[in-house]
C-alpha cells in the first residue's frame, strides 16, 4: 500500500496509512491502494472515526448499508448544519480550507446556493424548481437532440480506421458538455471556458488543475480555488438569467431563471447561480468520468465488448455496471443533529461522516465479485447517484447520455487498446481518469 506522508493520523484500530490514504487528496491518485484501504476497512474496521492531521476528526462510512441508513435519514444526518444553514460543509475540506470560506463569506461554509448545500424541506422546494424537467417522460423527447450530438462528436473526434488518441482529453470529455450546455442553452462558443471551470471546480487538489491566480501548497488552496471558480461561474450565468428572464425559450436556463417563489417573486439570482453550477460541472464531469471509465473497461475485457457488440441491448446494463465500478462521486459528508447509534458504534451530535460511496459500490455483502467488472450484473443495487432525498437530479440524464453515446458508438468500436500509462484526477471528490492513451479502430 502506498504511503501518504503529507500528514498524520492519529486513529486507534485504523493503521495511518489506511486513513490517510482515504481522507486526503493525494491518496486518490492511487486507485490500487484505496481500493485496497476500502476493502481492509469493510473486512476490520468498516465505521472508524478517524483523526488526520489538519481535518476534523470523520467517521468513515464505508458499508453499503450504513450509507442507505444513512441517506434515508437527512432529519438525523444533515447537509447545512445543526447551528443552521451553512455551519456544515457537506464537502471535504481540510480545518484551514473551511476557515478561508467562512472569511469569505462572513462565517457561513455555504458557498452557493445549491441541492448539496441545503436540507429539507428547503432542499426539496428547490429541487422541485426543475425536478420535472429531469423525468424520465420528459427527457425522452431529448431522445433524437442527444442522439444527433452524440453521432457529431464521434464523427468530430474520431475518423474509421486507427485513431491514436488520448481517451479522455481528445474524446470523452467533449460529449457530456456538449450536452448539458445545448440543454441548457448556452452557446457551444462558450463551452471551452466551461470546461475550464468545471476542470478547477473538481480539479482544486489537483496540482495539474491549479489556477494561476492560487499558491498550489498553501493549506486553503483547495478552498481558494472553488471559491474562485465560483464566483466566475457566477459573473458568467448572471447574464443568462436576465436573458431568460426578457426572452423565454425551451430550455432548462429558462425553467431556473423564471422561477419564483410561493408569493409570485422571483427567486433571487443565487439560487439560479446555484443550479447553473451544479449542472454545469456535476452534470458533466461524473458522466465524462464513466464513459472514460467503461471505455477503459471494455478495453480491458474485448471479449464483453464483443458480446455488446453483438447484443446491444444490452448497453443499460453496462451503463449501470460501468457507474457502480468508476463510482465518480466519491464522497458526501454528512453532521449528526443527534446522537446515534450506528453499526454498534456511538454518533455524537456534531460528528461529521464521510460517506464512502465508493467504497459502498464493492461491498462484498451486496454485490458478488464486488472487484470484478460484469456487464451483464444483475441486480446492481449501485450508489453512484447517492440514496434517497440527496440522490442526484441528474441520474435518468446521465444514464441517457451514456446509453446513447454507446449505442452510437460501440457498433463501429472493432477495438480498443491501451497504449500507455492511466493517470487519475487527484481528489477525495468526485473525478476519475485524467489521462488514458488508446488506441481506438473504429469501423
């Protein structure tokens, strides 16, 4: 197992190398070892309250059941806080990161106005501002646009015969973007300055990702990133929302911008700000992350590409698998309002809980071969969206993104081949490869 220096842990039943490994950034660019830190939790110490130096002490929830009990219970296990609104960070920050963000915005570690910040019952009267717009029966009619861009990103990106490519920069990042960004009705001129954001945004641990205008080893660096990324994704949607707002269209910055309140106001402009990001950058990159991932996958096993191949029908299936194997959304911290009793093991009120979805998405007790990749599994009770009330908005768009793009493009993939060295975003957040070269032959 790789050894994580950066700094201490001080965790009794827990070696320190296994917390650290889980807890900071740097011990995700190693999939081996945190996976195998993930597995020797589950077999010895599946829900440790760890102590890392330079972080609040966490409870790692590593158990697939213990996060559904968990998640089903947001009354019990908040977002914002027991003090109130924005007194939580539902996002792993180190104590110098959090710190930097409350003088930022005057004590509150809310930085935006959106879904992952906010409990119920608010949280469920913003989600209802676009929920419908994320059904099933409504995405459907999305069916031939999301069709017509995934058929122009293949013929974009790729050419028939050999292509030699990195997978992720030069193919699967373009596609989800392209997407959600035509969805919401921003210009395709302006989606390389979203891909930028969205890359500082997750990429704030990632030295590769770091903005020019932060020190990439001071301790708030993370939080100094998001927090500039923020507030220029924020300088860019303030004009779509008045945009909207003067001339309607059929798209989802229209639903957002014109929502109101029960007394007929509008919402105020940060909560449309909120929503922007959130799909903005989760609604692209988790999906990039688990197309590159089960690219990378059917490389690996050309004989389950070849049976896909031969029974498309085969491809929701294979998206499902590929999202419980990748898993790009890491983690969500939750507070307990209340003590708890968990696993046998005593929640304070006011202790902070990491939810491991990853590593919930390999529980032996859940899923059979948990390491090994099937396309076909049946059932797969995966947590790649989260569970219950939290669970993402986003998940049926997500699933038909990945659908279609392989149903499009595994019929003419007559192979795919690694040529070099995978490197993985560094981030206990939400991220997946950064770079896979292969080789793609394409009918």
């Amino acid at each position: 197992m790789t050894t994580i220096e950066a700094s201490a842990a001080r965790t009794e039943g827990v070696p320190d190398d296994i917390a650290r490994q889980i807890v900071l950034p740097e011990g995700h660019r190693d999939e081996e070892a945190l996976f195998a830190a993930y597995a020797w939790l589950r077999a010895n110490n599946p829900l440790p309250q760890v102590h890392v130096e330079g972080y609040d002490p966490l409870w790692l929830v590593t158990k697939h059941a213990d996060i559904l009990e968990i998640e089903r219970q947001p009354q019990i296990f908040c977002n914002g806080g027991l003090d109130g609104p924005g007194t939580h960070n539902p996002i792993l920050t180190n104590q110098a990161g959090d710190e930097f963000t409350k003088s930022l915005t005057g004590g509150s570690l809310r930085v935006m106005e959106a879904l992952p910040y906010i409990d119920p019952p608010e949280h469920s009267v913003l989600k209802d501002i676009a929920n419908d717009w994320f059904r099933p029966a409504n995405l459907k009619k999305w069916e031939d646009t999301v069709r017509k861009l995934a058929r122009e990103e293949i013929g974009k990106r790729l050419k028939p015969g050999v292509n030699e490519i990195d997978l992720v920069k030069d193919f699967a990042v373009f596609y989800p973007l392209h997407v959600v960004m035509s969805l919401f009705g921003i210009p395709e001129s302006d989606e390389p300055r979203m891909m930028a954001l969205t890359q500082e945004f997750f990429g704030t641990a990632d030295p590769d990702a770091t903005r020019a205008d932060v020190e990439p080893l001071s301790a708030e660096a993370a939080a100094k990133q998001w927090a500039a990324a923020t507030a220029d994704f924020c300088a860019y949607f303030d004009t779509f929302v008045e945009a909207r707002r003067a001339e309607p269209r059929d798209d989802l910055a229209t639903i957002v911008s014109n929502a109101r309140r029960p007394d007929g106001e509008y919402y105020e402009k940060r909560f449309a700000y909120g929503w922007f990001i959130q799909m903005a950058t989760a609604g692209h990159d988790t999906t990039s992350s688990t197309l590159a991932g089960i690219l990378e996958l059917l490389a690996l096993h050309p004989d389950q590409l070849a049976e896909i191949r031969e029974d498309p029908a085969r491809i929701p299936d294979l998206v499902n698998e590929g999202l419980r194997y990748v898993s790009p959304v890491k983690h969500f911290m939750r507070q307990a309002t209340q003590d708890y009793v968990l696993r046998g093991r005593d929640i304070k009120r006011g202790d902070r809980l990491m939810l491991l979805y990853q590593s919930g998405n390999r529980d032996e007790e859940v899923f059979e071969a948990p390491t090994e990749f099937h396309s076909t599994r049946k059932p797969n009770k995966h947590m790649a969206f989260g569970y219950g009330p939290h669970m993402c908005i986003g998940q049926h768009l997500a699933k038909q993104e990945l659908r279609i793009m392989l149903e499009e493009l595994l019929p003419r993939l007559r192979s795919i081949e690694i040529t070099g060295e995978r490197k993985v975003v560094q981030t206990n957040f939400v991220g997946g490869l950064k770079n896979l070269p292969v080789r793609i032959d394409l009918a």
